[in-house]
C-alpha cells in the first residue's frame, strides 16, 4: 500500500544489504539531520521547546500560538521569503510540524514529505496508494503528529499508520473504519497520555454513527472507542424520536481533539446528523438527535463522556459543529452589552479554565466551563440565523423556529451558507492580549431539501443549495474578529471585500498571521490591528501557518493552494486552482 524513497540513501542500500527484518537504513547511512534527530517525549508534548511545531495548532490547547519574538511588530515589515517548496497536488490543507531542524509535510492523499526546515533539501517522503474512495474529501490531510521516533497519520481509507520519522517507514498500519462504506479520515489524529486519538468521518448513508477512538501509541492496538450518536438504551438515545439505530447516520468528529492535562479531558466537536433535513430522517424538530453538533468531553483514560454541551439540536442546514476547541484559563467577565447570550448565574471575576472558539459554521463565539461544560456565554461575529437563543438549563443552544420542519422542495434563505461563516479554517488566541482572533465571513444560502436515497457517498445530495450575499447587507465579505476572552468584547474588526478562509496564527512577537482570498498573507498587529506586512502568494492558501526556529532562526511557514473560499460572492477576485506550494519567511 505504500512507497518510501529516502533520498541519497538508496543507492548505498543497492549494494550493502539490510538484514530481512531491518525497517530502514542504518544510522550511519543516514542524512546527519535524521541521525541526530532526538525523541520526542510526552514532557514535550506537555511543554514543547518553544523553537518546535509538533502537532496540530502546536499545543494540546489548540492556541495556534508560537512563543518566538524574534519576528515581531518593528520588524515584520523586512520579512522576506527564505524558500519554498512545491507540494502534491490535491486538497491542500497542510500543517507543517517541526522537530530537531526536520520538517514533515502531510499533504494529500496520504503523501508525507520530510525536508531540512532550514532549506528545503529532501529527507525522504512516503506515498500511501490511492483507493477509489466514494467521499470526495477523502484525501485531505490536516494535520499528522510526533511522538518519541514516529510520525502518526490517519489516512483517507480509514487506517492510523505509524512512520519511523528517520526513514518514512511503516512501522505499524491499523485498519480502523471501512473505506469501502465511505469513512475515512480527514482531521489528523493527537497523541494523548501514550495513546493515538482520532475521529472517524464519512458515517453517511450506507453506514451509520461515527466514533472518536484511542489506541496504543506502540502498537495500534485500539484501547477505547466511543460513539458520537446515541442508540437505543444509550444515553440520549431517545432524543432521536423513533428513528430506528441502523438508521441513525452522521456525527462524524472531524478536528482534531483538544486535550487538557490538568482535567485529563479530551474535548471534541461532533458534526451534523445524515441526511440533513429532520422530515428525510424521520425526525421532528422537537428531537435533539444527540450528540450532533455537540461539544463533548472524554475521559482520556476511558473514553467515558464526562459532559456535553449541544450548541445546535435537530440541525436541518449543515451547520457543522467540529471545529477547534481552545482550553484556556482567564477571568470570566462577561460585558452584558459586548454578548449575545449570558449565564445569569456566573460569579462575576472568577477565574475559570475555559472551552472557548467559534466551533462552527454559525460563526458564534462559545464559552463553557472545561471541568463542567456549563454555559457561561457566547457573542456572534457574523450576521446568522440559525441559532437565535440559549437553553441554559438543558445545555443547548436554540434553532431559529423560522426555518424548521422544513418539507422536501421548500426553498428559504439562511445564512450562513453550508460554507460556513468559518469551516476547518482555524482561529487563534495569544495568551499576551487574552484575545481570541477569528477569521469568519458573511455570507448566505438559497436552500432546498430534497428527495434523498441512501446512497454511498450521497452526503450532499440532501439539498440543493446556492451561496448568495447577506440580504440588505454591504459589498464586504470577509472579517478577522478579535474577542477579548474574558469579556466578550471586540477588541477590533477588519473588514473586507474578499473573504477569509485562511486560518489564523499567533506569535510571541504581537503578531497575529493570516491569509485570504485575493491571495494576500499579512501580518496584523495584536493589539490594533494594524497591517504591518502584506505578501502576495500564487493562490489562497489552505495551509495552517506555523513559525518555527532552527539554529537560532525564526520562521514563518504557510502552504499555499485550495482551502476555504468565498470567491462566488466576489467574482472580480479570480485565481487558477492548484498551486500547491509552501512557503516559508525570515528575516533578512
């Protein structure tokens, strides 16, 4: 199923042999770099070195937050491109992860790439074969993980693979989904407390529930798997009326979890429910259909649910609720005129460890209790229909009654559209402002149920949908929204024309880094929001920006090509598609 070429190393293993079971080439035939390449240990993980980038949005909080200052408000203006790299073709969604002066590159299709993060230079890379898979997001590659001497993936045809980080060997492959059924994984997996962590996606038509699942970082041996819709004689099986369980679809968890130590809680989002529309499901709007579009909180050792919040029950339009969720301790200070929605019962000024981010397409910003999951208070950044209230007591959000029981043909307008006012695209916090950084966009949707017929592969086929303009609203698309976490408020707002789909990172330096549609990837001031730095790329970039260091350099990486974009509302911004590259900044 694979193929592994470590580079300038093939010829010497043509004529000096390796022993049968030997997994790769010998140390000394290794590149330098690869032979010095140390362990990377579960303190890591905890702390990492402040130069290093070892999984997805760096830290198990999901900040999305570098620490290094070398690059900062004085001197981003002279950032200048220190190389760059042309990637697969594909979806390209990729998070660069560095360790030890070695860059890894998932990217599509389940194609790995290590390279020298100074130059370029190729270590090796690793193609996993492409089946002919029914989901067409199959082949997005978010983001991989390190730990001690691997590389752990999860693949599009539903398999968590394990790679010796010096050669691109396999050394284990676990089948954990059916591919063949569409699952598949597009979120990468995290290791948690020695365990790889991940959720399945693409439970759809033929199959059923999806699942979040753990297992043994040395084996692959699954250790724990919990189910992300209930069944039957579950709890909260009931909220799905009397819909049969072979018939209870979706949930798939697509993000990858966050984690906190302290609580050793494992905090997910779960996706929408299949098909979309309650009257195609069998469902009434009175049903919640848990846990869809829910935040859940695992026990890392057991994957025993802890608690729930449901920030949209009974969803009828793909509002999707998997996104990043953010741990963070701050002051609780809700401003009542700065949010939407408050719990009246909170001690005002009381510290808390937080839940906090904008987990789905509605673009609102959630925040809960990380022990508890109790709702403390939430604030739009986005003009949103769907959600209009909070049910404090019963740990959910409210659907706009408007647009419910919606029967198949009957055509309404909700914003946003199933783009999102944010999809996979991800926010940022900076623990120097306490400020949340939130890339969202305005935008709204003609929708239409349809007939639907399980078909393997149909999950789009539940209605026919088109993006339009807000009603009434301006020309500008797209915002990066700054929150004070504590407060609620709206620190500062840029507004524009072209929609942002990049995701957002933030430095040591009061830098906060993000790129959008008209192929611009700028460098914000933390505290104003000032452009300091501006460069144009080839194409919008789908990457997640990361800054690194090696030998006292710091760096700024985003791949460029795909990604989130809202370009059918401005069509006067045009660009070719592809253009996979990755490019990487310094100073001079």
């Amino acid at each position: 199923m694979t193929r592994v070429v470590l580079v300038g190393v093939l010829a010497a293993l043509a004529t000096s042999p390796l022993p049968a079971q030997a997994q790769g080439p010998a140390d000394a035939l290794l590149p330098q770099l690869l032979a010095d390449y140390s362990l990377v240990s579960e303190a890591m993980l905890l702390d990492p070195p402040e130069g290093e980038w070892l999984m997805w949005r760096r830290t198990y909080n999901h900040w999305g937050y570098s620490p290094l200052a070398q690059i900062d408000r004085s001197n981003v203006g002279t950032l200048r491109l220190a190389w760059a790299w042309t990637m697969e073709r594909g979806l390209q969604e990729t998070t660069p992860l560095v360790h030890d002066g070695v860059m890894f590159l998932p990217q599509a299709c389940d194609f790995i790439e290590a390279v020298d993060a100074r130059d370029g230079t190729l270590l090796w890379d690793y193609r996993r074969v492409r089946v002919e898979h029914s989901a067409t997001l199959a082949c997005a590659n978010r983001n991989a993980t390190l730990y001690r001497d691997r590389l752990y993936i999860a693949t599009h045809d539903a398999h968590l693979v394990a790679l010796d980080v010096r050669t691109g060997e396999v050394v284990w492959d676990r089948k954990v989904g059916e591919w063949e059924v569409g699952q598949h994984y597009s979120g990468g997996p995290m290791v948690i407390n020695g365990r790889v962590v991940a959720g399945m996606s693409g439970c759809y038509y033929i199959n059923t529930r999806c699942w979040i699942s753990a297992h043994d970082a040395d084996t692959g041996d699954e250790v724990w798997r919990t189910h992300t819709i209930a069944y039957d004689g579950e709890p909260g099986g009931e909220t799905w009326g009397d819909v049969p369980n072979e018939q209870r679809r979706g949930g798939s968890a697509w993000i990858a979890p966050s984690f906190d130590p302290e609580l050793n809680l494992i905090f997910s989002g779960v996706a929408v429910p299949v098909p979309w529309v309650a009257a195609q499901r069998g469902t009434t709007p009175a049903d919640d259909i848990l846990y869809t579009n829910s935040t859940i909180a695992l026990d890392a050792d057991t994957g025993e649910m802890v608690w729930y919040f449901q920030h949209l029950p009974g969803d009828e339009w793909d509002q999707d609720h998997p996104f990043e969720r953010l741990v963070v301790e701050t002051e609780v200070a809700p401003n009542p005129s700065a949010v939407d929605w408050l719990n009246p019962g909170i001690v005002h000024g009381e510290t808390r460890k937080v839940i906090t981010g904008i987990p789905g397409k509605p673009g609102i910003v959630w925040t809960l209790d990380a022990a508890t999951g109790e709702f403390l208070w939430a604030k739009n950044t986005i003009y949103q229909t769907a959600i209009v209230g909070v049910d404090i007591e019963n740990r959910r959000g409210i659907a706009n009654p408007e647009n419910r029981n919606l029967q198949i043909g009957q055509e309404v307008i909700l914003c946003p559209s199933i783009q999102g006012g944010i999809n996979w695209n991800a926010v940022a916090y900076s623990p120097q402002t306490n400020v949340l950084y939130g890339p969202t966009n305005n935008a709204c949707m003609s929708y239409t149920p349809s007939e639907v017929e399980p078909t393997l592969g149909g999950y789009h086929s539940s209605a026919e949908y088109r993006r339009i303009a807000v009603p009434g609203g301006g020309p500008d698309v797209g915002q990066l929204t700054a929150v004070d976490v504590a407060t609620g408020e709206t620190r500062w707002q840029h507004v524009q024309r072209a929609g942002i789909g990049g995701s957002v990172l933030t430095t040591g330096g009061g830098l906060v880094f993000v790129t959008d549609d008209a192929r611009r990837f700028r460098a914000f001031d933390a505290d104003t929001g000032e452009i300091l730095w501006e460069q144009v790329l080839n194409a919008g970039a789908g990457g997640y920006p990361v800054s690194y260091s090696v030998d006292g350099v710091q760096y700024i990486a985003i791949a460029a090509g795909g990604g989130v974009n809202y370009r059918n509302l401005t069509p006067e911004i045009r660009q070719r598609s592809g253009g996979n590259t990755l490019y990487v900044f310094t100073l001079p």
